[in-house]
C-alpha cells in the first residue's frame, strides 16, 4: 500500500525528523500446497508483495532520507537450494532481497536462519539443523545484527553457528547441475560477495569483535530451481518380508485385488476408494507432520509425489504411519494408494488404525550412532581375518570340484535381465565331454512364446573378473563358497576419512566409510600392453582393469590376441566416470583421451583391433547388465561375430559417497543386510567383471568351451513414479515376464534367481513384491 507507506513516513519525518536508518523485516509465509505447480497464482503474488513491491515502495520513498543504512531481513532459503523445496515462492521473494542487496549501495541482507526463541520460523528448522544450520538463540541474532550494522561486510550475509555442526558453505549454497552465471556488476556496485558468519554462544571471555571471523565465501547462488527435500532420513523400520505377506497391510487385507497394471501402480482413478470419503483425522495429521504443510491446507487428492514425497520422504511417511498404528506397513501401499483420500480408505478398509496410544517414531537415524548388536551383525574387518560365516541366504552345492560359477555384475544391479533364465554353467575341467546340441538343455516349451530359436542363445565362452578380495574368478568363488566377507574401510589413498566421515547425517560428509575394493588399483604393467610408462600413468584406472580383464578373458576363452584382430568383435562396458582427470589434471597427454568414459570401450577395440561396436552403458546400477543386453541383442543382430561384455567400476574419491549420503542410501554399518528387517542401505564397490559372447550354434560348431548359456535378455524402465529413485513393481514384473517369454519358460522353472537387493526400506519390498507377482502366475 505505497500510499498508506508514503503518509506513515510523512507522519515519522514530522515527529522525529529525516529517516536516519532502515530495518526491512516485512514478510508472508508460504502457504497452499508444497509443490510449486500446484500453488495459485494470487498466493504466489501474496507472498511475493511484501519484499517485492514492499521493497521497492519503501526504498523509493526513503530516497531522499540520510539513511546511514539499509538492512534487508532474508531468509536462509534463498541461499541453500535444499531448504526452498515445498517453499518456493518465499525463497524466490527472500532472493529478490538479496539481488537488491547486491547491486544497491548500501544496502545489507542477511539470510536469516531460524530464531529459536522468536521469530517466523518460515523455514523448516529440522530440515536446516540437518545441514548444520541450527537456529539462532536471540542473544546470539542481535548479537550478529549489532556487527553488520557497526563494520564492514559483504553486501548479503549468511550467520552460522561457530560449532562443530557439520555445515558445509560449498554444499549447501551449490544448486546442483546447474550453474549459473554470475549477474552483471556495475563500476559502482558493492561487493556483492556473500559471507558466512560464525556465530558462538555468548561468553564473558570473549568480545563481540572476536567471536566473528570470515567463515566461507561463495559466489551468491540464484535460485534456478526448486531443490528436492533431501534432509529427511530414511530411518529403519521392521517391514514385512515374507511372500505371504507382501500383498497387504495386514493379513485381513490380503484378499484385496492386487494392481493389474502401470496404471494401478500409478494410481488410476475408479479404484475403490477414491470417491468422497474423508480420510481418518490421524492419518491426516501424520502426512501433514512429515510434509510440514498445516492440516488445513494439505489437499486429500493430489498425488503424494505432487506434495513433494520421493523416495526419502516416502519411508518417513511409512515410519511414521507404522508408528502411529503399531503395524507394518508395505511401501507398496503408498504406491498403489497415492493420495491422501485413497490411502486412508485403503488402511480404514483392511482394518489399520491408530493405537490408543501413540508409538514414538524411531530416532533418525542422522541423530545417532548405529550400534551393531552382538548377536548381528560384526563390524568390517579386513578380508584376511574373516573366518567363514553362514551365508544369508542357502548356497547351492557347486556342481563339481573344478565349476566355474555364472558371470556376477561388477556391482549392485536392478533385475532387467532375468538371471534365472541362465541355466547353470558347464564343468569348465579339462575332463568335460566335448559339448554338443543334445547336451545343451533345450528351451521349456511352458509359455505361448514357444520354443527360442538356436541362433538367437547366446554362449558364455569366456570370463574374467578382478573383484575385492578376489583377483580372479578361481579366487571369486573362494570367496562366494566360503561366505568370505571382501568389505574394509576406505583406503587411506582414496579420500580423507578423518576429514569427510561421520556417523551421522551432515552436509558435504558421507555416512559411510566402508566399501568393497580392489587390492592394489595402481599396479599395471604398461609394457604387456604396448605402452609407455606416461600413457599408462594418463589411463583412468577403469581404463587399465577393463584391459587386464580382457586380456583375461580372452585367455579363459582360449583365443590368441591374433585369432581375433581385424574381426567384427564388439566391446560393451557398463561404466561411469572415475573423476581421475580431476586428480591428474586436464592437460594430460593426448588432450585428456585417457579419462572421458567413452574411451574405456574404445581402449579395448583399439588395443586388439576389434571392429565391431565399442559403447560404453551407464544406466546407473544396471549398466553391467544392459551392457550385456546390448551385447546379445548385436550378436543376434550379426553386426558383432563376438562380444566382449561387462562392467567396471573405480571408486577413487568421496563424489559417491557424498551423493548417497544425502539420499541416505549407504549403510552405515558397512553392511547391505538385503530383504532383512534391519536393512540400512548398500555398500559401495569397485571391481572389473568381463564376459566373452557367442552365438551358442557357432560356439559348438567351433569347438569353443561354454561356461553358460543367456537364453534370453529383457531391459526396461521404471517410468513415471512417485520420485525418480522409486522403483515400479508393475514395470519390474513385466521385465521379468518378458524374459521368461523370450527364454520359453515358466517362472517354475528357475531354480536360483540373483536379485537387485539394495537392503534400502522401499527397494528391496517392491522388487520382492513384483518377482512374487511373476512366481504366483505359474507356482503355487
């Protein structure tokens, strides 16, 4: 109300004189639903108003005053992404304040964060602690005001406690993937610099002057999108895992109709359920709670991804609703119910409700250590000081003394190609009868698919791997058969531990420091493979294993490097980037061609002249698998006569580690406890695993010895779900059939099946749930 501005500012200059100073506090919460699609233009200009247009009234009205200052009160939302999500609107207004502050002289911004005794408490205090933004006592606030308005300072300020809390400037104010310019300056702006302040409890021993000191600088980041909430923690909680009960909250509700199609998944109108009945005020409450939108304003039938839930947030929202009823609740459920309306009549339909009295949530797992009970599971311990455990699961007895066990990713994998599909392999001994058409198992004749045709078997005649604990394939299956355990700390050349890990959840630290690697990465014989020493030491390290276990590979196989040069062999690796050119620098020899991804494909067909296809497949978990897809599918293609297929994997530095952490993915037991009540996330690994293909018909005719047949490969994709890490039970299982399909058998029929099993709370039920879905068309 600029008139109404301009009339109360007449009125101060008439009693007490010229306006001396400005304090800009003004400000509206967000408010509606969290995520920003779903907000109503007039809410958006509510919000907006007050440091927008306020902000400009009130400087052009003050224009002529003597202001000896102008502070603007922000929030701590418009410098760290993380903090904006569900709130948009006013990070995007609170940013208005600081590019003011930036190109205006003499005008100051601080990005307040929460005030624990006072204040709005806009943001989400829970969400800022976990980055290591606890509030602000108010002694220490005025204390941080008295400073900017006395000194010196950068034009926009961020006050952060001087404790150990954990806060990292770099990670908290980057927005990730997308960098963004930084704006014109002007000969005459300020600096426009943001600072991070340390702020300490007040002590008679020290003076104001002294508690503050320059923490961090960053360039000021502009918000280009809103951020994913990635602060809440994926606590543990005991989810049903036998068969029986994956179908259904409770026993009560398992003769409900399970989804029979993506769209069940998805949640498509006309299900039972989603007409007008009022969900149940306690479930209400709980969604509210965990979204942190009040009561009134949560809409009970937008889609619990459109309120912002993702994988994260989804097993809080399980946590907390088995807490609340005492009773174990599928993940599942929030996907075949995903708004609040369905999921309340599906839990008031099977019998859920709320206990008498309400069950205390488990404590976040960031906030604690993890014990690891006696009776559990051990901690780590180096590979040569493990005695051999129990497996979790029955190993099969080896089919004979000299057997060679089926190809293994060289790392945690989604189940796209039907492992069970792959018959078990051929004795590999050198008293092996020559192998025939009539001893290779013919296809089942169960499924309409009918039977595969024989040029279309792909033949295993090869492999080779380098895993930890295991630097070759007799060692590998030393390891399996004896349950050797090949997990250990983070060698001390890989990252700094001491300086990156903590137990608990904090920005910019990993909550895990255990892994699986490789025993002595960095040895590598250049002259084997032609090279000098410098080119060696350019290669990524990725690069060098694929080589080795190649060469490998080839030798398994019985093939001569010359046999096979010149011929339309294909190379197909599963890989990301190592971040290895980031360690030796860019300007490395041959302009960097030893470190970009693609070239560990490229490497191989150039070392041994091969002339088919050489791709490189990163399709995250997968990419292994996908990559020996692309290679069967190229081999029935005819482009490929042969195909060297696999995965590599280096883990050199703390970029994984700090990525999952966030998601609260890693275990921080260094233990992946798969389909277990007590699952806390995976463990990363490292390693190289190589197969030799083969048209199975070709293969026999030429001799070649066959470790194992693919009879069939089926890839696909989780499409659209709740969040972009949440898998899709109905598009797993329809991978699976199509493999079945493709091999010409009948779920009955597989007798030992190798699954994703990433021991996370939501993975681990639905892909057991969408295999259960597969079994029960064609088992009992």
């Amino acid at each position: 109300d600029r008139p109404a501005l301009a009339a109360f500012l007449a009125g101060v200059r008439t009693a007490l004189g010229p306006v001396g100073g400005v304090v800009h506090c003004a400000g509206r919460s967000s408010a509606g639903p969290a995520a920003f699609v779903h907000k109503e233009p007039a809410g958006i200009r509510e919000v907006l108003a007050p440091k927008g247009d306020g902000l400009d009234a009130l400087l052009d009205l003050t224009e002529q005053d003597p202001l000896a200052f102008v502070l603007l009160f922000s929030s701590v939302s418009a410098a760290a992404p993380v903090l904006a999500a569900g709130m948009t609107d006013y990070a995007a207004a609170n940013a208005y304040l600081d590019l003011v502050a930036r190109h205006r002289p003499g005008v100051r911004a601080v990005n307040w964060p929460v005030w624990r005794d006072s204040g709005g408490a806009t943001g989400r205090p829970d969400a800022a602690a976990r980055i290591g933004l606890h509030a602000l006592p108010d002694d220490a606030g005025l204390d941080v005001l008295d400073r900017v308005l006395d000194g010196p300072a950068a034009s926009v300020l961020l006050p952060v406690q001087a404790v150990d809390s954990g806060f990292d400037a770099e990670a908290a104010l980057r927005i990730p993937h997308a960098p963004q310019p930084a704006p014109p300056v002007t000969p005459s702006a300020p600096d426009i610099t943001p600072t991070a302040l340390p702020v300490t409890p007040s002590a008679p021993d020290v003076t104001p002057t002294a508690r503050y000191a320059p923490h961090v600088t960053q360039p000021a980041p502009r918000l280009a999108q809103p951020a994913p909430v990635t602060a809440h923690p994926a606590p543990v909680t005991a989810h049903p895992t036998p068969v029986a009960d994956l179908q259904a909250v409770t026993s009560a509700s398992a003769s409900a109709p399970a989804p029979a199609g993506a769209d069940a998944a998805q949640g498509a109108a006309g299900e039972a359920g989603s007409g007008s009945e009022v969900p149940p005020a306690w479930l209400v409450t709980v969604v509210a709670e965990a979204l942190g939108i009040p009561e009134p304003e949560l809409e009970h039938d937008v889609t619990f991804g459109d309120l912002g839930v993702e994988s994260v947030l989804l097993a809080e929202l399980v946590t907390r609703i088995e807490a609340r009823t005492g009773r174990p609740l599928e993940p599942a459920v929030l996907l075949d119910h995903p708004t609040l309306r369905r999921l309340g009549a599906h839990l008031s339909g099977a019998g859920v409700a709320p206990t008498t009295d309400p069950v205390a949530p488990p404590v976040p797992a960031e906030s604690v250590a993890h014990p690891v009970p006696t009776d559990s599971v051990a901690p780590p311990v180096p590979v040569d000081s493990v005695v051999p455990a129990a497996p979790a699961l029955p190993v099969p007895p080896p089919v004979s003394a000299g057997s060679v066990p089926p190809p293994v990713s060289a790392g945690s994998v989604p189940p796209p190609v039907s492992a069970g599909s792959v018959p078990p392999p051929v004795s590999a001994g050198p008293v092996s009868p020559p192998v025939s058409a009539d001893t290779v198992p013919p296809p089942m004749p169960a499924v309409p698919a009918g039977p595969v045709a024989v040029g279309r078997r792909i033949a295993v005649i090869g492999m080779a791997c380098r895993f930890p604990g295991a630097p070759d394939l007799d060692a590998y299956w030393r390891l399996l058969r004896t349950g050797g355990f090949a997990v250990t700390e983070v060698p001390p050349g890989r990252w700094d531990v001491d300086r990156l890990y903590r137990p608990e959840q904090q920005a910019g630290r990993s909550i895990s420091k255990w892994g699986g690697f490789v025993d002595a990465l960095e040895d590598f014989d250049p002259e084997f493979f032609g090279m000098g020493d410098r080119e060696a030491r350019d290669l990524d390290p990725a690069i060098r294993l694929t080589l080795e276990a190649t060469a490998a590979c080839l030798r398994d196989a019985g093939y001569r490097d010359e046999e096979l040069r010149g011929s339309d062999v294909g190379v197909f690796m599963g890989a990301r980037m190592s971040g290895y050119r980031r360690r030796i620098g860019l300007t490395a020899a041959a302009g960097g061609l030893g470190g970009d991804q693609n070239f560990i494909a490229a490497r191989v067909a150039h070392q041994y002249d091969f002339r088919g296809p050489a791709l490189v497949v990163d399709s995250a978990c997968s990419s292994a698998l996908v990559s020996v897809q692309t290679a069967v599918r190229s081999l029935q293609a005819g482009e490929s006569r042969l195909a060297v297929a696999g995965g590599v994997e280096v883990l050199l530095d703390e970029e994984p580690y700090l990525e999952f952490s966030v998601a609260r993915a890693l275990s921080p037991r260094g233990r992946c406890a798969s389909f277990d009540k007590d699952a806390d996330g995976f463990v990363p690994g490292e390693g190289c695993g190589v197969l030799l293909l083969k048209p199975l018909d070709r293969a026999l005719a030429d001799g070649d010895r066959v470790h194992a047949v693919l009879e069939a490969v089926a890839v696909g994709n989780d499409g659209h779900t709740m969040g972009l890490t949440t898998p899709n039970p109905v598009a797993q299982a329809q991978v699976v059939r199509r493999a079945l399909n493709g091999a010409g058998v009948s779920a009955r029929d597989i007798g030992l099946l190798e699954a994703h099993g990433t021991g996370t709370m939501i993975g681990d039920p639905l892909e057991l749930r969408a295999l259960t879905e597969v079994f029960r068309e064609s088992t009992d």
